[in-house]
C-alpha cells in the first residue's frame, strides 16, 4: 500500500476528506525517466497537479516546467525557476498574460496573431525575445493524416512563415508538438517522437540553424485499470534513444524535451473521504461521502459516462474520462463483510454519484473509503467552489514522512 493506514486514519481524525501525495513515488518515477532516458529533459505539466509542495518537490529534482497559464509561469517562478527551465505553452494568450511572463518564460506562441501579438509587445518594452512555435504537424498521433486542432499552427503555415518572417523583435528558437496523452502502447509514442524529430529537422533547415529545444510533448500515460498494462519503459527508451542519437548527430546542441505530468503523480496520489452518513431507501442502500464530485471529480464523471453508454471500451476523453474501471476503491474498516450499496456524495444533486449498486466491504459513518490514481487531474478540475462546503485538504507525504501542507 502507497501509505500507512495509520497514518491515514489518523489524518482521518482532523480532516474528513484529504489527498495524499508520495514524495517517495514521484521521486521513484523521476528516478526511472532520468535513468532511461540521459539524452532528454523532462519539464513538468503543471497543470495536472499544481500543488506547490508537489511542485516544489518536482523542480528540486532538476525538471523544468511546462505551464499552460500565465499563473503557473509564476508559480514556477516564485519556487525558483529560471526563464530557461519555464515553457509556456497555451492557445489564446492575452496581452496581458504575455507582459507578465515574457520576462519568466520561454512563449511558445499557439498562432500566427500570437506571433505578430509578441513581436508588438517586444517591441514596447524594446527586446528580443527568442520564442517557440507549437506546430499542427502534417500527421496525427496514429496516422500520416493531418487533422485541425485549436492547438498550434498549421504545418504548411509555420513553413510560410518561416520563409517570410519580417518580424523584428522575436526569434524562433524551438519547436512545440502535443498530440495525445495517456498512451500505454510504446510503439506509438516511439513512430511518434520519430515524426516530431523528422519535423524539427525541416524547422532547422528552413530556419538554416539548429533550434534550440524541441519539445516533444507529453504522451506517457499510467495503468488506471487493472486490466491495463504498465508502459514497457525501458523499451520505450532503448528505441527512442536510438531515434534521438540519429537526431544528435547532426543538431548537437538542440534540447530534446519531453512533459511528463500524470506518469510522475498519476498514482502517487491517494484521496480519501470519511462516511457521513448510510440510509436505505425503497431497498437501496445510500453510503454518503464527504466529498465526492466536489472533492475529487473524475469518478463522479466515470460513472456518469457509463450510465451513458454500454461500451466498456468508450472513447477516452482526457483530462475528464480515462475509461471504464480507472479508479479502485478500498475500505478502512475492521470487517470483510461485504454489501451492495450506492456511492455518494454531501452535494445537493442527484449526480453527486462516484458508484451505483457496488459490492464493497460495509460502511458506516465514520468508516473511510480510498480512492487510487489521485495524484494528476483530480484536485485541480474538481469544482470545490461548488455549493461552498468545506474542501478537502492536500498533504505532500515527504520523504522523511512529513506531512507538508
């Protein structure tokens, strides 16, 4: 088990509902990522947990930061972050987002208006600003076909502008691709980063000199299922390396990047809610959880999918929907006996619902349910606002066993 029991049960008898965050686990992941993989530098997406103590544990360990607002380029800042370690790269950048960070950050701009925006701001404050361009490519994640997207600019754009460029207060010093999440097949992520590096060298020479960085995005996904299969690491690295020596050869100084976000915190993190109350009503049996779709959303979602469809194998929709059977849950109680029950939560709204007719050990107030796979895109996208009740807690479990907080 990922923490003590104990330890659980006695941060149960402060906090009714909590996250729980292994220093140990992501500090294990980081481990794995820098041994395999020598050649590239890894940034951290902010956005998939942006606690500051999770954070701050990241960035100690020498990744950088990839932000997708212009708070998180602060908050990479203000935990001591250079410019040269922050890319920040998302669609729809106001002036005023790009005035507080150009100072902090590397822009990686999302269009051709961003562009003309950035080189206008520069020139106001009377700068040269090298910046990235995050690239539409000619190809999708699973196919040579090109698809629209409302991320980055259109392959053959990017190349017409690059031949055109009058721009006098930006430089183009690196190349941004995203195009999937949350892949567990290596063999996809490895044709993957061999189109982006093929990509960049038709930047490089267009440009006629060698980028500075190429992100390769993110991609590396978890096992949420237990019917999943846990990415073959060191597959994945002895042939993308392969790939990123032939790159080396004739760019030696270009930084290869890839994000990681929920590979480092995906299952470091634990959620757990307290029993509030249980009712039986016309032979259903309701357990009430403090905290469920306003504490930790992503499996009210699941279940609210899967009232929606019968496919066990319903498309994916990251951040929100993983698939079927991503979260387990588990009882700290003192009995195996198990029950048929619903799953839900204090809101006032019928869809405040993580579970419908489970079989699972028997709750009652005061009994705590743990929910795995809590440590990327749990806190951040659920509506803790919602209704103003009380919100969970977050703890980063620290190496030393230390709760920070």
């Amino acid at each position: 088990m990922l923490f003590d029991p104990e330890l659980i049960k006695s941060q149960a008898q402060i906090d009714d509902s909590f996250y729980l965050y292994s220093q140990k686990e992501i500090n294990k992941r980081i481990d794995q990522l820098q041994k395999y993989f020598p050649e590239i530098e890894f940034i951290y997406s902010m956005k998939c947990n942006s606690n500051p103590f999770v954070t701050k544990s990241i960035f100690n360990r020498s990744l950088g930061a990839d932000a997708a607002s212009a708070g998180e380029v602060r908050l990479a800042s203000y935990l001591g972050l250079k410019k040269d370690k922050i890319y920040y790269s998302a669609p729809g950048k106001s002036n005023k987002d790009i005035e507080r960070s150009i100072k902090d950050a590397t822009i990686i701009a999302d269009s051709l208006g961003e562009i003309e925006k950035i080189d206008r701001i520069c020139k106001d404050l009377g700068i040269i600003e090298n910046i990235g361009l995050r690239i539409n490519p000619d190809f999708s994640f699973y196919s040579k076909e090109k698809t629209s997207s409302k991320f980055g600019i259109d392959q053959d754009q990017v190349l017409d502008f690059l031949h055109n460029n009058k721009y006098s207060h930006i430089r183009i010093s690196g190349i941004h691709v995203h195009l999937h999440s949350q892949e567990l097949d290596p063999d996809w992520l490895i044709n993957y980063y061999k189109n982006v590096l093929n990509l960049a060298e038709k930047i490089a020479k267009e440009i006629k000199k060698e980028l500075d960085f190429v992100n390769m995005g993110s991609g590396i996904g978890i096992d949420y299922s237990i019917d999943d299969r846990p990415i073959d690491l060191e597959y994945l690295a002895k042939e993308s390396n392969k790939l990123i020596k032939k790159f080396r050869d004739k760019y030696k100084n270009t930084k290869i990047i890839i994000e990681t976000g929920r590979f480092l915190v995906g299952k470091a993190g634990l959620y757990v809610s307290k029993v509030i109350d249980k009712k039986v009503s016309n032979g259903k049996t309701y357990v009430i959880l403090k905290n469920t779709l306003n504490g930790f959303i992503r499996p009210a979602i699941e279940e609210f999918v899967s009232t929606l469809s019968a496919d066990k194998k319903v498309k994916a929709w990251e951040p929100l929907f993983t698939g079927k059977g991503s979260f387990q849950y588990k009882v700290i109680n003192k009995t195996k006996e198990k029950e048929r029950v619903n799953l839900v939560g204090n809101l006032c709204t019928a869809t405040d619902m993580i579970a419908e007719d489970i079989e699972i050990e028997r709750l009652e107030p005061g009994d705590l349910l743990l929910i795995n796979n809590a440590g990327a895109y749990a806190a951040v996208l659920t509506p803790m606002q919602f209704a103003s009740l009380e919100k969970p807690v977050e703890y980063l479990l620290s190496e030393d066993n230390q709760l920070l907080n």
